[in-house]
C-alpha cells in the first residue's frame, strides 16, 4: 500500500457471516484472547478432522485415499476479515470412488488483533467439487491466466466455464481492469486464496450466448460483470437489492459457486454468469474505459447516493486521488455538488483542478488550509488505504455530516469521538453495491461520460504490470495506476 492518497482499495467488502457476531473486547484483550485461542485450536481441529472423515464416508462409502490436513488457513467459502488472525479449520478429503477433492471448511472463532475484536465465525461445510483438473470440470473450454501459488505469477491456464443455464449469459471478454484487490488475491495476502486462482473482476465483453429464460440482454451486447456473481436472493439485503451485503453473496473469483465450484475471474477469454449480475453497456460508453466503474464506479456511487451526497449544491469532499478518487470526482460532479479533493501534497492539484474539474484541494496536512474550511462540507469520500489521521476530515464536516470510508486500511485508525458529539457528526463504510444500483450507475455514466482514466496494456504484459502495481513505481508516470487495462483478447 503506498502512503499517498492515491493508495485506494477496497473492492471485495469484507465478508461476514450472517451468524457472526462482534464484540468488543473490553478489558485487557492481550491475556484473554490466547486462551480462546488455545481451546479453539482444539476443538476446530477435532470437529473438523471429524466432518471430513465423516463426510467421505457417509457419501463415497470409505473409498477414503486422504485423510485430513487441518490448516491454518480457511479456505474460500469461511469467513474473513482482513487483518485478522483466522483461525478456522479445513479438513481435506479425497475420494478414490469419484476423485472428489471434498473440503470441510470450518470451525471456530477467530482473533482480531488488529482490531481488537472477538471474531466468532459460522461453521459451514462445503463440498468443492475439484474432481478433475479445472479444465475438465464443465463441458466448456477457457483459456485464462492464473496465479498458481503466493509467488502471484501469473501464467497461461486452461480450464473451464460451466454450460450456459437458463438463465445464464456467456460472453467473450474483451477487456479485464487490474484492480490492486487482484494484487492481494493472487498474492494470498488476505490468507484466503485457493489456487490456480484466475483474478479479474472488472470484466466487459459481448454476448455470445444466453439461456433460455434471459431476457435482459441478446446475443451481440455489450455487457459486464463486477465484484459478485451470486447471493442467496432471499435474505433481507438481497430482498433490499442489496446483494453485495449478502452473507451469502459470491465474488466473480476465488469464492465457491452453488454448484460447488471455484470461481474464476475476468483474465479469461470467456465468462459466463446468471443474467441478474450481468450488467448492460449502453453503446456510447466505451467498454475499456467502462470496466473499472463495475469495482471503481460503483464503491463511489453508491455512498454518494446512498448518504444523500447526490444533490447539486451539496460541499462534497473526496480524499484521496487514485482509482476509485478520481471517478468519486466525476460522479459528484456530475450530480452537481461542489467538490474539493484533500490529499497530503500538493502533487495532484493540477490534475485534480483541471483534469477532473474539482472546485477546489485542500492539503490535508496544512493546518491553516483545514482551518479555513473547516465545518463547510456535507460528505466527504475517504479513499485512502493507508493508515492516516482522521481528526483533519471530521473537522471539515458541518454538522450531521457523514465521513464514508471506501478505502480499507489494514489497520486500526484513530477515533477523535468529542468533535463527533458535538456535531453530531458520524463516520460511515460502503461496500460496492447493489446490482440494481450496478446498472444505474452504469447507465448515468454513460450518460454523464463519465469514464475511468486507464493504460490498455496486452495480456502477456500482465506479469510486469502487477509487479509495477504492488512497488507502485508507475504513479509518476501514469495517472492512476491502480485501473491499468487487459486487452484481453
Ligand atoms: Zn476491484
Ligand atoms: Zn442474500
């Protein structure tokens, strides 16, 4: 993570189950939470050897060739949360009857260090269906590029896509954006990476194929896919058109699908998911430079709009000036509102004032500069990933002002509570969104022009770029080096 403001990232929301329960430590954490630890070790272990063992058993009738390997490590379909020490289980169990690779994802509680927080985690038992080699899987070949172990390199892989359901939609990905969250998963960097793991979640193309019960789109489209490709479609948030706080919700790569199957990403020739997180291109936006609002664009909009940011004459500030910065620029102004960028030089002030037409910028850590705009701004977009100072932000809010966070810091950031109680002030997080809010802001950035500032690089350059993305080397040279470009194929 870099220390500027152009260090913006939070593309998968973090995902916690629906039983899951936070609770604050309140005394002396440092000597409680060993013991926990200890009797979770146990137990996790236990229940977890027992499950798989159990479960082989019971459905492949002993043709048990492995047995179980506890880890450390949950795999995909557990609970995380980032900068936590996981603490969950996973039994391992192969079949010799059907060569089915069975997981027992698990157990227990986890440890928030970081934060201070007891993290019970729900148990659940999956069953991922790594019968064969992923090119053997389903009936429809693909060709992508994965990471194979932490190493993060990426290299050529076939596998393969499921048949077009009913209500499925294929389409040939024309362009895949880089978002650095693809730089942590490749890397294993959150500890929740199953490999070969193909990244890519920002994926545009055109149709191809569809089932028979699509109607959305047709054979020819322009579509997308973002951050998700399923939830449970019952629970209140998905009730809400809210998918992407589902408990259940399933990210495009590096999650378990309902059919059991690993989910692989946009660095691929083809994608195939269920028409309701199919989003439509309209034809006057181009899809290169659209790709990055399915992550970018929509973990802006959607604060906006949601803590009522939206609206012409609104004082909206936006921190921060990478990836998600500068959409978070063009969607308020296009809304309207007055704009003004605080980031902690003065680098970025041309770029800010006349490239995106912001009002104005403020230097964050120029006393006098927040002093004089202190209590003018009604919201302020807070993209930065990198640990900072908050009592600067919450002081340029009036009163009943919001300070959304959308960047995710790994750690812990101070609290200033008085200047909260006094305005009666309040500090939010957003996730993505919706896909009903997906195709909304999709469909005003087209028609506001709204784009992402972006690089098409080629495929085989991949490898080099992400090396740029994570030492950051590329931040002089190009504008915003988080949303770099696939020409995929
Ligand atoms: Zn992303
Ligand atoms: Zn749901």
């Amino acid at each position: 993570m870099g220390t500027e403001g152009a260090s913006v990232e939070i593309s998968e929301p973090l995902l916690v189950s629906e039983t899951q329960q936070i609770k604050p430590v309140e005394e002396e954490p440092e000597q409680q939470i060993p013991e926990w630890k200890d009797q979770i070790t146990i137990r996790g272990l236990a229940v977890s050897a027992l499950l798989g063992t159990l479960f082989c058993i019971i459905t492949h009738k002993l043709n048990l060739t492995v047995g179980i390997i506890p880890s450390l490590n949950v795999g995909a379909g557990a609970t995380e949360l980032k900068g936590c020490e996981d603490l969950g289980f996973m039994g391992l169990a192969l079949c010799s009857n059907c060569n089915t690779l069975a997981e027992i994802a698990g157990v227990g509680r986890g440890v928030c260090w970081v934060n201070g927080l007891l993290v019970k985690q729900r148990m659940s038992l999956t069953q991922i269906n790594m019968t064969k080699a992923p090119e053997a899987q389903h009936p429809v070949k693909a060709f992508g590029w994965a990471a194979t172990d932490q190493s993060g390199h990426l290299s050529p892989l076939n596998f393969s896509r499921r048949a077009t359901g009913d209500e499925d939609v294929r389409f040939k990905v024309l362009y895949c954006g880089i978002c650095h969250s693809d730089l942590h998963s490749i890397k294993n960097e959150w500890g929740f990476s199953t490999y070969p793991l193909v990244p890519g979640h920002e994926i545009v193309g055109e149709v191809t194929e569809v089932g028979s019960k699509v109607n959305k789109v047709k054979v020819g489209d322009k579509v997308g896919v973002g951050c998700m490709v399923g939830a449970c479609h019952s629970c209140e948030q998905c009730n809400n058109d809210l998918e992407n706080y589902c408990p259940k919700m399933i990210l495009t790569y590096n999650s378990i699908y309902h059919d059991g199957t690993i989910t692989y990403g946009g660095f691929s020739d083809t994608m195939v998911a269920n028409e309701h997180y199919i989003v439509r291109f309209p034809e006057n936006l181009p899809l290169e430079a659209g790709a990055p609002l399915l992550c970018a664009g929509i973990t802006v909009y959607s604060p906006l709009k949601y803590f009522g940011f939206a609206q012409p004459g609104k004082h909206i500030g936006v921190v921060g000036l990478g990836g998600l910065g500068h959409v978070a620029v063009k969607f308020a102004k296009a809304f309207g509102a007055k704009v003004t960028v605080i980031s902690t030089s003065t680098s970025k002030k041309d770029e800010a004032l006349e490239h995106l037409g912001a009002d104005s910028f403020l230097v964050s850590r120029d006393a006098d500069q927040i002093q004089d705009a202190m209590n003018t701004m009604d919201g302020i977009i807070d993209t930065v990933s990198a640990v900072h100072p908050l009592l600067p932000l919450i002081s340029l809010l009036k009163s009943h002002g919001t300070l959304v966070m959308v960047g995710a810091p790994d750690k812990p950031l101070e609290l200033p509570v008085p200047p909260l109680i006094v305005g009666r002030k309040m500090v939010a997080g957003s996730a993505i969104g919706g896909m009903k809010e997906t195709q909304e802001m999709i469909d005003f950035a087209a028609k506001h022009n709204i784009t992402a500032d972006i690089e098409v690089i080629s495929m085989d350059y991949v490898n080099t770029a992400m090396e740029r993305l994570a030492k950051g080397d590329v931040r002089y040279r190009f504008r915003y080096q988080r949303w770099k470009h696939l020409g995929c194929y």
